[in-house]
C-alpha cells in the first residue's frame, strides 16, 4: 500500500493504492494516476474510489482535487513527463 501526498496548486492531495500505481503529470496539465486509488480529503476523509483520475495542478478547478479541464481556459504552464512512478 502507498500512502502518499503530493503537493499541488490547489493544496496537498493525498492518495492511496493499492498495487501498481502510475503516475503521470500531463504537460501544461492535470497529474493523471492509474491504479486501485483512494483519493483522500487533507483530513483523511475517503473522497473517492477510483481506478484512473485526473489531479487538478493548477489550482484553478471547480473540484478540487479533481481537473474539471480549468487548465486550458487559464493558460496553465507545466512541464508534462513521461511516467514517473509505478
Ligand atoms: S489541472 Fe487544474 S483544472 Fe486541470
């Protein structure tokens, strides 16, 4: 199990998975993760339960943490990667 928390715009997210994680950070973008996820409120609170989901890193999404696609209308600018965990 991987616990972890991984610094945004928007605030920390926490996630957890279970089994192969990976984790790929979108250029100009969301983080986009694959895996058996729980996608944790910074209390601890579950929010989710997914296999795939999209990180918002901007810090301008209307669902936070999730990307609701905000990026594209504010010109967010990030370097995209290829994997970097799995
Ligand atoms: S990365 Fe923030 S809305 Fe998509």
């Amino acid at each position: 199990m991987v616990d972890r928390t991984e610094a945004t715009k928007g605030g920390p997210v926490r996630f957890r998975a279970d089994g192969p994680l990976e984790m790929i950070p979108v250029e100009n973008g969301p983080l986009h993760l694959k895996g058996d996820l729980e996608i944790l409120a910074a209390s601890g609170e579950l929010l989710e339960r997914v296999a795939e989901c999209w990180l918002c890193r901007c810090g301008q999404s209307g669902k936070k943490p999730f990307c609701d696609g905000t990026h594209r209308k504010v010109g967010f600018v990030a370097p995209g990667r290829a994997p970097v965990w799995k």
